[in-house]
C-alpha cells in the first residue's frame, strides 16, 4: 500500500503501487517509480527511471533521469548524475556533474562537470568546475580547483590541489599542489 507520497506535475509518481514517502515536483518526476521508498525528485524527469530503489534526491531537470537500482544518491544540477544506473552513495553538485555515471560509487563532485565522464570510478573527489572532468575509470583521486586531474581517465590514488594541478596526469600516485603544479 502506498502511504505519504506526493506527486505534482504531469504524470509525476504516476505509477506508485507500494511505494511510500517519496516526493516527485516536475513533469515525469519519479515518474515509474513503483515500490521505491524516500525519494525526492524535483524537476522535470528528475528520477524519471527509478522503479524500487530508496533514499535519492534529485533536484534538477534530467538529474538522476536513468537511475534504475541506484541507492542513496544525491544529484543537484540540470542533467547531474543523468546516466547513473545502478552507482550508489554519490554526490552531485552543479549542472552535469558525474553526468555519464552509470556504475561507480561513493564519489562526490562538487561544480559544473566535475567528474562529468566518469562511468566506473568509485571513491574519487573531485571540487571545481571540470575537476577529474575526464576520469572515467580511475579509483580514489582527489581533485581540488577547476581543472585539477582534469585529462586523468584511469589513473588512481592521485591528489591534485590548485587550479589546472596534474591537468595532463595520466599515472598513478601523484601529488601535486599548487596552481599548474604537474
């Protein structure tokens, strides 16, 4: 039985069948969400795909728009988090940020297409416009400042503080601080 829910908008939660406590503003906001429990989507198509999955927020038109299995994520942005599927425990914060995730987990990016290409990578941090903007698949980086590890795709364990800081940085287990340190 469905309980505490509330949909406004345009088919905005309009398959719930068990689902409860969630929150859908937008035109096809949550709108196949059917069991999931504790979901906020703000925003047009904001959590669009998720059917059983709890505990997203989705504030942003196309935010979360494939999140099918998807748990505990946050995504704040136009098209933030867009293409997330089944990644978990991710944190989103400007328009298209972790944009193309699909699998990766417990990664925050934080500006306007911070890790925007990442697909698989999980447990990276990146802080600044296009921060790790490139990274794809590599594991436990920290970028801090526009453009930090920006050109990294597969590297990992790499720390970059400072505006364009290991811009060019394709290995594994660098530091960097400084503007255009690297």
């Amino acid at each position: 039985q469905s309980s505490y829910n509330t949909g406004i908008g345009y088919y905005a939660l309009a398959f719930l069948n068990g689902g409860s406590n969630n929150t859908a503003v937008g035109v096809y906001s949550l709108s196949n969400n059917s069991s999931g429990i504790s979901n906020t989507g703000i925003g047009t198509f904001s959590l669009f795909s998720n059917t059983t999955r709890i505990g997203n927020t989705s504030v942003g038109n196309n935010s979360l728009y494939n999140n099918t299995d998807g748990s505990s994520n946050t995504a704040i942005g136009v098209s933030s988090m867009e293409s997330n599927t089944t990644g978990y425990s991710n944190t989103s914060l400007g328009c298209y940020s972790l944009a193309f995730n699909t699998l990766g987990y417990d990664n925050t990016g934080l500006g306007s297409r911070s890790l925007n290409s990442n697909s698989t990578g999980f447990t990276n941090t990146a802080i600044g416009v296009y921060s790790l903007g490139s990274n794809t698949t590599g594991n436990l980086n920290t970028g801090l400042g526009s453009y930090s590890l920006y050109r990294n795709v597969s590297g990992f364990r790499n720390t970059a503080v400072g505006y364009n800081s290991l811009y060019n940085s394709l290995g594994v287990s660098n530091t960097a601080l400084g503007y255009l340190a690297g």
